[in-house]
C-alpha cells in the first residue's frame, strides 16, 4: 500500500499556518475599552466635557443640519444589561 501526498509541501504549511492563524483570532479575548472625555470636548458643537463609555455605557451621536425630530439626549436599555445615551443633535 502506498501513500501520496494530497497537498504539496508549500500547501500544506500555508494551509497550517491559516488555521493556526484563525484559532489564535478566535482564542484571544477581545480588548477593553474606555473612552474618557476631559474638559472642553465639543461634539458637533454640543458640550460633552467629563463623560466616560465604554462596553457597559456607550453612546450614539446623530448630528442633524436641521433641527431634528427628537432634539436632545436619553439613555436606553440596550438589551445586554448595558445602557446607551442616545443624543439627536443639530450641529451647531
């Protein structure tokens, strides 16, 4: 009985080291991170000086060039026992 090789040499390291590389992507815990705001950050105009997110409180920012239908800020559940601050600004 004999054996032949069904892949090349040069294919079966590639092939090796694309499914080391993917094991590895999918093992390694996904970094932490926080957004910190100092004094004077102005988004779209808007003060949002000492605000802190991060995965537990994020925020989405819609800046609108007309006034927007639901002007302002709130904070809503997001379903993952976080909470997100939704804000409809208008630019100023």
């Amino acid at each position: 009985m004999t054996f032949t090789n069904v892949l090349p040499t040069g294919r079966l390291f590639a092939a090796l080291a694309l499914t080391c590389a993917v094991l590895a992507a999918t093992l390694v815990p996904v970094a932490a991170g926080e957004v910190r705001f100092g004094k004077n950050v102005r988004v779209g105009g808007h003060d949002f000086s000492n605000q802190r997110f991060d995965s537990k409180h994020r925020a989405r920012i819609y800046l609108y060039d007309r006034k927007p239908r639901k002007e302002g800020c709130v904070w809503r559940k997001d379903g993952h026992g976080g909470r997100v601050k939704i804000c409809h600004l208008q630019r100023k």
